[in-house]
C-alpha cells in the first residue's frame, strides 16, 4: 500500500466553456464528455436560462463528498 506522500494518481482534465454557463469536460481515459452547467435554484441565482440545463459543478462536489 502507497504511503503518505505517494502520488497514486494524476487527473488530466480539459474544460472549455461551450455557450453561456454550459462547460464541457474532457477527462482522460474516457470516451465521453462530461458536461456542467446550471438548473433549478442555480439558474435562478445567477439569473440565466440555459439552452439545456446541465449538472453544476456544485452537484459534482457534493456528491462526490458524500459518497
């Protein structure tokens, strides 16, 4: 087992912003996008109306937490 201090893993990750609040992730070793954006309370928040609603970022991170 890798002790403290022992990088196990480096994530290479491209986003690039598409249109409006709407990002697109590349990670590698993966065929498919991940795509961010805004919906529900969040929109209303920062006053958009996407194209299409996408998951926050926020809803990445709070799951990822709480798994």
């Amino acid at each position: 087992m890798p002790g403290m201090g022992t990088i196990v893993h480096t994530s290479r990750i491209a986003i690039v912003r598409e249109k409006g609040p709407t990002r697109i992730a590349r990670i590698e070793g993966f065929p498919e996008p991940v795509y961010y954006g805004v919906h529900g309370g969040i929109k209303k928040f920062y006053k958009v109306e996407p194209e299409k609603e996408h998951a926050a970022t926020l809803d990445h991170i709070v799951g990822a937490v709480s798994a």
